[in-house]
C-alpha cells in the first residue's frame, strides 16, 4: 500500500485476550514510518487495546495475554529476549487525560531521560523537548514552577514534550485531544503535523473529523462479527479513501453516522 | 436509524435539484418552440424565466453548503453532496443556453427563419429526454442508465453535423444568407452543449453511486465537435 514509506510496524495475527474474554482478533496490518496513522471505531470495540499492544503495556495488565507479532522494524517485540522496558523507550505514549507528575515543568520533560541515564546536556533536551512540543514559549520563564498549574492543553503538550525527550521513533496517542477544548484541540493537530517529520505517529480518535484532518491512514476498528465482542480491523487505507469512497459497507455506516 | 433530519434534508435537496432540472428541460424544449413559431413573447418570458433558474441554483449551493458545514457528511453522503454543487452548476449554464435561443429569437427582429426548423426541435426533443432520464437515473444512482446515456450523444452530434452542412450550403450557394443561418447555428450549438452537460451529470452519479470518476464518451470532445 505504501510504496513511498517504510514500514515501522508490522502486526500480524495478532489477538488479545483478557482472561477468557478476546478483545482482538486476528489483526494484521502495517504502520507507515513518519506518517499519522488512525485508529477509529466505535467505543469498546478494543482501540486502546491495539495501541498498547504496539509498546507492550498490555503487559501491564496482569490479565491480558497478547499472541501474534508486532515487527518494529522487523524486530517482534513480543520476542521473549526483548526488554518491555526498552520497547518503550523507543515506542513512547501519550494519554487521554493529561497526566503530568506533580513536579516541576522542567522535571517533567527531565524525568524519563534522567531514569534512562541520559548524559548529554539537560537544559539543552528540556528546551529542544518542549521546543519540540510546541510549548516552549509559554513556559519558557516558568521552568520551575509546577506542572499541575498548567492549563489542561498545556499539561497535554508538556506530556508530548516528555515523551519526545526520551527520542523515542514512535509516539503512542490515545485520544490525546478528547478532553481538551476545540482551540487546545487544534495545536495538538497542529503538532502533530510537524511530529510527524520525526516520528511515527499512531493515534485513537473517536472524533472522525480529527482522524479525517490529521492522519494519512486510517484504520477502521468493529467487533469482527455479529455476537462476537472481540474487534478487529475491517478496512484500513489512506484516510482520503477511508473518508471519501470507503470499501467495506459497515465503514460506510460508521462515519456516515447511521451505524447503531 | 441514526440522522433523520439529515436523511429528510438530503432528500429535500436532491428534490429541488429534480426541480431545477425540469425547469431546464422545460426552457429547452420551449425556446426552440419559440424560435419555431417566431414568437417573440414567448422568447422574453423565457429569458425572465431564467433568474428563477439562476436563484434556485444558488439556493441549492447555498443549502449544499450549510448541510457540509453543520454535519460533516462522509463517503456516500459527501460525495452526494459535492457532485449536487456540480450538477446545480450544469443545470444552471443548460437554463443559460435556452436563454442564448430565446435570445436568437428576438435578435432576428423582422427577419424570416432561413428554413423551417426541423433538425433544430430534433434536438432539443432529444437534450430533453437524455436530461430527464439523466435526472431520474441521479435520483435512483442507478449506473447502468447513467452509463448508458452518454452514448446517445452520438445521435445529437449527428444532428449537429446536419444542420451544420445544410446551413453551410446555404451560405455558399448565396452569402447574403450568412446572418441568418449563424443564427440558426449557434442555436444548433447550444443544443449540442446540453447534451455534452448531460455526459457531466451521468458521470457525477456513477461517482455518487460507486466513488469512481470515469469520463464517459461525449463529454470531454464536446467542444471540438463544435
Ligand atoms: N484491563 C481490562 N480487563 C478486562 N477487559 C478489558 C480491559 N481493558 C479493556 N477491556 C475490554 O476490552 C474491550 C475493548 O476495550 P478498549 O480497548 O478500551 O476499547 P476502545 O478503546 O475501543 O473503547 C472492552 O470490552 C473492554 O471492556
Ligand atoms: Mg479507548
């Protein structure tokens, strides 16, 4: 499908199953490198779980078993050898809700890298993260002051800026603009744009109009079929496709509106 | 399901395009009736009739645009209302052609028909029936029509050439004739334009209906043929 990009991640056959309950079934499908790839779907039909399943944070829930692979760079993360740490160092997440540390601004962006023992200049990776993120200019006098006096956009891009300064290749977006206001909302699109020069964005969005203006792929998420709770995803291709001449009928009535 | 009063507003626009569409069909068929008959009034009720034309494409533009910008329509729907912008369009320039004949008409003041019009109502006979079905295969995305329509172009092309080398015969045989039958062709020419149109708006449902946007035969060369 994309003959101009690398492929960064590869999943395939993958399911998830939360004790006897599957939550995914027999997903398979590539994640372009350096481009914005959505994830939508109805709620519950397991989009956050697909995303976890790209860093391996299933692996924090203790009921959660993941079988099938993910390539990152031809590498399956799920290989018994790999370290689910370091996965993370190169596959970072952003939440929904923000959730900065209630520390400082610069301890914030600082922390990740401090605990991966980072040796360079610090003041430089702070400036160059939140520069990164976009946020450099609002709080570039106000590095000591704490994080939880931030608006909520703020905090939003100061948790980017924290996942950017561990330089990692992918970042993980779970609904990152869902509780933010609509002008908050569109400088994280807009961030996103200029991320996505750098790094593989893979983002959840339940907002359809989001997924339509920021990605360049687009996944579409169901329960795979009827009776079955277990989702998987029933289309994926460039998101002027996916928005425009859709192939699969229940696409079709997802975004038209008259699914449910 | 889901989206009532979006369902009720698309039909309502797709029905104000039918009713644009007749009005078209029914411009067409009447300024060649005109010319016909040589009937000045007639003539002028046409041209008036054409700000309604005009006022009823913007009122669709116009309810198009609030429908994209309050419901954010996708696939089948955004394609529906997008090629409904296109077709408003085509409507309103065939109305503009109707609107050229009715002009022709007054313009030859005195003046007597070169000929009686035989080709010339052929045509427009023709324009009409491809553009009512045209409309209805629109309304019903029915593809295999909207597909088929466009190969009728070749009978209006026909008919084009006709009256092109009877009229041109005329000229030479006595060049005081010229005014008169540049008249009758130019009317000819608008006709054949409407036809071309019609390819346009088969093409936009065949677009509607699948997301493909084929040129069909008819539409692309209808300046040329000219
Ligand atoms: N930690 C968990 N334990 C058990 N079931 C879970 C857990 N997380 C999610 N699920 C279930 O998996 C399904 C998919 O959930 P989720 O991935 O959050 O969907 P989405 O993000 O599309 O709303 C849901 O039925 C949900 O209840
Ligand atoms: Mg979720």
């Amino acid at each position: 499908m994309f003959d101009k990009h690398e492929i960064a991640l590869s999943v395939k056959n993958l399911n998830v199953d939360y004790g006897d309950f599957r939550a995914l079934e027999n997903i398979s499908l590539e994640i372009p490198a350096r481009q914005i790839t959505a994830i939508i779907g109805p709620s519950g039909c397991g989009k956050s779980t697909f995303l976890r399943c790209f860093n391996r944070m299933n692996d924090l829930v203790p009921t959660a078993r993941v079988t099938g692979e993910v390539l990152f760079y031809g590498q399956n993360i799920y290989d018994s050898k790999v370290n689910p740490v370091e996965v993370r160092r190169h596959i970072g997440m952003v939440f929904q809700k923000p959730n900065p540390f209630p520390k400082s601004i610069y301890e914030n962006v600082a922390y990740g890298a401090r605990i991966n023992g980072y040796k360079g200049n610090m003041d430089e990776l702070v400036e160059r993260s939140l520069r990164a993120a976009a946020l450099w200019d609002e709080v570039k006098d106000d590095l000591k002051k704490s994080a939880l006096a931030l608006s909520g956009g703020q905090q939003q891009r100061l948790c980017i800026a924290r996942a950017i300064a561990v330089e990692p290749q992918v970042i993980l977006m779970d609904e990152p603009a869902s509780a933010l206001d609509p002008i908050a909302t569109l400088k994280i699109e807009e961030l996103m744009q200029e991320l996505k020069k750098d790094y593989t964005i893979v983002i959840v969005t339940h907002n359809m109009q989001q997924a339509a203006r920021v990605s360049d792929y687009t996944a579409m998420m169901m329960l795979s079929k009827e009776g079955s709770r277990a989702g998987t995803v029933i289309e994926f291709g460039p998101t002027p496709q996916i928005f425009t001449s859709p192939r699969d009928r229940r696409t079709e009535d997802y975004i038209t509106g008259r699914f449910g | 399901m889901l989206r009532k009063t979006f369902e009720t507003e698309l039909q309502q626009v797709k029905d104000n395009v039918l009713f644009l569409g007749s009005l078209v069909e029914q411009a067409i068929l009447d300024s060649v009736e005109a010319l016909k008959k040589r009937d000045m009034d007639a003539s002028r009720r046409i041209m008036e009739a054409d700000r309604e034309i005009n006022a009823r494409r913007f009122a669709i533009e116009n309810q198009v645009m609030v429908l994209i910008a309050t419901q954010q329509p996708m696939a089948h729907d955004l394609r529906l209302l997008a090629s409904i912008l296109e077709i408003a369009g085509e409507l309103e320039r065939m109305g503009d052609y109707a609107k050229g004949i009715a002009k022709i008409n007054i313009l030859m003041g005195e003046q007597p028909l070169l000929k009686p019009l035989i080709d010339l109502p052929r045509m427009a006979q023709k324009d009409a029936d491809m553009l009512h079905r045209a409309l209805t295969a629109f309304l019903d995305e029915d593809v295999e029509t909207a597909r088929a329509i466009p190969q009728e172009d070749d009978e209006v092309d026909a008919l084009y050439n006709q009256i092109y080398r009877e009229l041109i015969t005329f000229i030479l045989q006595d060049p005081t004739t010229i005014e008169r039958a540049n008249w009758l062709l130019w009317a000819a020419h608008n006709l054949e334009r409407v036809a071309d149109r019609v390819t346009n708006i088969c093409e936009r449902t065949i677009f509607i209906a699948t997301g493909e946007m084929a040129e069909l035969d008819g539409a692309a060369n209808g300046e040329e043929n000219a």
